[in-house]
C-alpha cells in the first residue's frame, strides 16, 4: 500500500533526479572532447545513437525484465552496472587509451541500462505516490527534467573547461553515490508485481504488455498520438539550426539563446503543472496543447526573421508539454494496474519514442535536398521569398510551415478519434 505521505517519494525525486544531471553532464563532456579529438559532427551524433538504440529496439523486454524481478533491486543494478562503465571511461581517459569505440560501447551499456531502468523508475514512483498526488509529482517530474536539459551544458562545459573529465566524472559519481545510498536505505517499495511474475517467461510478459494496449484503446491511441507529436517535434530540432544558424541575425550564440528557451518554458510549465486544478477531460487537455504547440511555434518561426520571435516561439511550444505529460502520466498511471506497469512503459517507449530518429533525418533530408534547393530554384518569386526570405535558411523556414501544417493535421485527425475517448476526475 502506498503512503499517505510525499516523503520517501521527495526523497526519490531528489536524489534520482541528481544523478540524472550527473549522468548528463558526463555525456555533454564526452561529447566535447569527443569533438576536440575528431572534429566530426557525425562522430559525436553517433553517441547520442548508440545511447538511444538499444533504448528503442528492447523496450519492449526490458519492460517484461521490469516486471519480473524487483523494482529497487532492479534500479540499483542497472545505476551500479552504468557506474562502473563511467569508471571504465575515466581508467581509460587517465592511461591515455580512451578511443572512439570505446565511447560509443559503453554508451550503448548505458543506454541498455537505462532502457531496463526507466520503466522501473517509473513504477517506483507509482508505488510511493498517494493516487490523489498524482499531477502534483507528475509536475515535479516534468521540473526536474527541464531543469537537467537547462543545466546540463552549462555545467558540463564549465567543468570541463576547468578540470577536463576528471571534475565531470567525479561529480557524476558523487551524483551517484547519494542517489544509490538513498534508494537502498531510505526507500522502501512494496512489490507485490515481482512476486507474482517471478516465474513467468519473459517474452510471456512482453507479449502481455501489447495486449493490455490492445484491449485498451485508450491508452494506446494516447501513446500513438504522442508517437506523431514526437516525429514532428523531433524534425523540427534537425530544422531549427538550419533555420538560425545562416540567418544575418542568428548564429551559434543565438541558437544557444533560442535553444534555452524551450528549457525554460518547460521549467515554467512544470510549476504550472503543480497548481492547476485537475482538468475535466485529460485527453482533451493532450491534444489541444500539442494543437497549440505544434501550430503556432513552427508557424511563427516560419514567416520570422527575428530572435525576439524566434524566442517567443520556442516559449509558446514548450510551454505546454510538461501540461501534456503530466496528463498523460495520470492516465497511464490510473489505467495501468501496478503489476503490468513496467511491462506496459517499455512498450509506451518504443511506440512512442521511435519517431524520433526517424523524424531527426527526416528533418534534415528535407531541408538539406528538398527545401533549400527548392527556394534556391525560386528566388526571383516574390510570394515565397516574402513569407519565407531569400538565401541559405529560407528552405528551412519553408520546412518550418510544412512542419506547422503537418502539426495541424495530424491534432485535428487525431483530435477527432480521441473525442471517443473521456477521461475525467471521475474516472480517478
């Protein structure tokens, strides 16, 4: 049973979230001295791969991994397993023998790790969470998030800069330590789940997890919906350099600037999250923020020109989407029973989740064969070279509009299937 008080899930929160930054700040470190060691932008994008790959590819077992064996003992292995790979990154660092393979093998144990650990996080949570709290926390979830995706570069890049790795690795382990010694002695998680699913087959319980999506089609069309927010979110973050970095008036500071914005509109709507009321229809307030989002930012960065705007922009898209995550969580959390969770969250991420590498190329592609070449070919038409500009950039702010467009469509399309569905306070 869970308890009436937030206490041990604060305590959780806290030192997760921590280690969280530790973790991050440690991959934005090696990303810089990756880049200092190749100067390839591909060779430090393949980081960022190698770590969401197995994440994608073995969700869906992971999440079975999850339910079958006990939570705490789940999380604390796989943070304990990813340590010792960041132990390994600074013993080869310190002997003068990290190499690039190296990097990208430990990145993927990391990223497995994670994909094990994620789904269980997420159960943990659930377990420690009184019902009616559940917006509040989620809200704070969503907080520490965006405070991580804000603090992480400028923390990691001071660091670096004034002890290289040595500094970051020390702080991410330090990070790790406080949130280890936390979950192992001052929370305690009933886990009834891991008991129940000790001897079943572990494919058997993947399997389970579609079918519970299956024959809930409310959760699963939330997921799916979210699955094509993610492809146009994430081909937008491929445009958005093309966009400001050859723009008279953008370059590398300004992306940085334009960047940030969306970090801090996410902090905000994280607060926002922690004091409104419980809406009267969860899945309406989902696809009417990603409507308001998706619209009007792309849109707005399309027809402009100017960082004001351009700012303006990343605030109004992100603004909602710790609104619209704290709403889904409280709809899966509800709908869920405990004992499916992890396995049901894993096949959340990778229905949900494996848009985005496929959006991030698509974005590029884009903009790199289709768009610039296309406003390239049509300078002298001034209808497209008023709403769009003229000269490298254009193209992407043509990717910008159809990316709107697309955003639109898709909300309106699926705003109407999700109409059949009501989830209300009442259902809580």
């Amino acid at each position: 049973m869970k308890k009436n008080s937030l206490k041990d899930f604060y305590i959780l929160w806290s030192t997760q979230s921590l280690s969280q930054l530790g973790s991050a700040i440690t991959e934005f470190a090696l990303t810089l001295w990756l880049y200092e060691k190749t100067g390839s932008a591909l060779s430090t994008a393949a980081l960022t791969i190698c770590t969401y790959a197995p994440y994608v590819i073995m969700s869906i077992l992971a999440g079975a991994v999850t339910d079958k064996f006990d939570k705490k003992k789940t999380m604390l292995l796989c943070d304990t397993l990813a340590a010792l790979g960041t132990i390994l990154v600074f013993v080869l660092y310190k002997t003068d023998l990290l190499s690039v393979w190296h990097l990208y093998v430990i990145n993927a144990l990391h990223g497995l790790m994670n994909t094990v650990q994620q789904p269980a996080s997420e159960v943990a949570y659930t377990l420690v969470i009184p019902k009616e709290q559940y917006q509040k926390t989620s809200g704070l979830q969503q907080l520490s998030r965006s405070l991580v995706s804000i603090g992480n570069p400028l923390i990691a890049s001071s660091l670096y800069g004034l002890a290289g790795l040595d500094l970051v690795i020390g702080f991410d382990l330090v990070t790790f330590a406080a949130a280890f010694i936390a979950l192992a002695f001052f929370i305690t998680l009933p886990d009834e789940s891991a008991a129940k699913n000790s001897e079943e087959n572990v494919l058997k319980l993947a399997k389970e997890g579609l079918r519970f999506l299956k024959e809930n089609p409310l959760v699963l069309n939330v997921i799916l919906f979210m699955s094509g927010v993610n492809f146009i979110a994430s081909a937008f973050d491929a445009v958005l350099p093309a966009l400001v970095l050859p723009n008279p008036r953008g370059g590398n500071s300004v992306l940085g600037i334009v960047t940030s914005c969306s970090g801090i509109a996410m902090v905000l709507g994280s607060l926002l999250v922690t004091v409104l009321p419980k809406p009267k229809d969860r899945v309406r307030v989902i696809y009417l923020t990603m409507l308001f989002s998706l619209g009007i930012e792309n849109f707005l960065l399309a027809f402009s020109r100017n960082p004001v705007l351009w700012c303006i922009g990343q605030v109004i898209g992100w603004l909602l989407v710790p609104v619209m995550a704290a709403n889904q969580n409280v709809i899966m959390r509800n709908s869920i029973p405990v004992e499916l969770q992890g396995r049901v969250y894993a096949c959340r991420n990778t229905l949900q989740f494996f848009t985005i590498p496929i959006g991030l190329f698509f974005g590029g592609f884009m903009v790199d064969t289709v768009c610039e070449p296309f406003m390239a070919a049509n300078t002298d038409n001034g209808f497209l070279t008023a709403l769009f500009g003229s000269g490298k950039g254009s193209g992407a702010a043509l990717m910008m509009f159809l990316l709107g467009a697309a955003g639109v469509f898709m909300c309106l399309v699926w705003g109407q299937k999700l109409k059949q569905y009501h989830y209300s306070e009442t259902d809580e």
